[in-house]
C-alpha cells in the first residue's frame, strides 16, 4: 500500500493506491522464546516499504510502538482480511495500543509519506511490537519497556536528537496524582545535558514530556 495524502484526511476511509510487489518486503513477526515483546530495526527509502505480519488472538493486547529517524515515516495497521487500516499513523500518530477483536495475522506497513517518497528520503526506525493477555482475557496492560520506548520516541524530536541521546536510567515511578513518571537526561552536545520527565496517565499510556533543566542552564 502506499500512503496518500487523501487517506490521511480521510481516516475513515484508508485507503491508498498498491506498491509493486518489489517495492514492499514483507517480514514475519517471531518473538524470542518465552518472550511477549520484540524489537525490529530496519531502513527504507523513497517508495520502498516493508509490512510486518504479526500473528494474534482475539481478547489479546497489541502494542506498538514506532520510533523513525524522518518524521514523514510512519506506518498503518490493517486487522486480518481488512482491505482499510484500523490506525494510520500520519492521523493518530506512531503509536497503537488497542484490545483485539479478530484472530489471525495482522499487518503493519510502513513507509515514507509520498512527498518525502518522491524525494527519495531515507528512514531508519525500530518497531516495537508487544502481545500480552491470554485470548479471550483481560489485557495486560503496557509494560515498562513498552513506556520507556514511548518516553523515548516522544523527547526525541522535542530536543532535535537522536533517540541515542536520550537516557532513561531511572525506574518508572507514581507521579503522586494517579498517574506515573520517568526521568531523565537529554545529550544536547554543546548545549550539555539536559534534565527530562516523562509523564504518564493511570492507564500508562504517555502524556508528555517536561523539561526539567531551567532555562539558561
């Protein structure tokens, strides 16, 4: 599939012209034994796009959690047999958490934004990709791994840096208002480190980052 600007609009209706078949790669999703959660790094570039196929039950949470070094790279996921994506990442953004309702395999494209496409535009992104709770069950919930990558996606592009000169030593903590927090440091090379929270709602989903240097400092 290709993303259009059309289909961004129109969220409802997803749907963008087909790539060739030498355009996409597709890739199926393994998780290490024993493992919940996996991680998958790779590039494209211009109308180059690779879709994931991610095998899953009803009843089970997905988590996912796209972090791309061009921010005109993003991805759509389409539930199984679907010709329309259930999330398009350039509407609702690089991250998706959602209970499932259908077994079987799901796909996850991504690829540039056309006009970054056209130009022949490189990507190079992680993926997180994250399948708890028992089929027919109740959900797991986010782990701290699956926040920390979200802390981590998000104060990226708030510095202008790398996702490699975000630090997240710390342990993710009750904020004292229902929700949660994480902190930590951002390497701005001759602006010097800066200190970071990232904050988060009771459902641990992110909120936001806070800045937590002082002007001038």
């Amino acid at each position: 599939m290709r993303f259009t600007p059309a289909c961004f609009a129109l969220a409802l209706v997803a749907a963008s012209p087909a790539a060739t078949a030498a355009q996409t790669r597709q890739v199926t999703v393994t998780f290490p034994p024993g493992a919940t959660a996996t991680t998958l790094r790779a590039s494209l570039r211009g109308d180059g796009q690779i879709a994931y196929a991610i095998e899953a039950r009803a009843g089970q949470t997905m988590q996912l959690l796209l972090a791309p070094s061009n921010r005109s790279c993003t991805f759509n996921l389409y539930e199984p047999g679907a010709g329309a994506a259930t999330h398009i990442g350039a509407v609702s953004g690089n991250e998706f958490g959602s209970t499932l309702g259908k077994d079987g395999r799901y796909r996850v494209e991504i690829g540039l934004l056309r006009a970054a496409a056209r130009r022949q535009e490189r990507c190079r992104f992680r993926l997180s990709v994250e399948i708890t709770g028992a089929p027919g069950g109740v959900s797991a919930g986010l782990s701290d791994r699956m926040m920390v990558d979200a802390c981590r996606a998000n104060a990226a592009p708030m510095y202008g840096v790398s996702g490699a000169a975000i630090r997240l030593p710390g342990r993710i903590r009750p904020d004292g208002q229902g929700g949660f927090r994480l902190d930590g440091t951002v390497d701005k090379g001759a602006e010097g480190v800066k200190k970071l929270r990232c904050l988060y709602r009771a459902d641990r989903r992110f909120s936001h980052v806070m800045a937590m240097t002082p002007d001038g400092e």
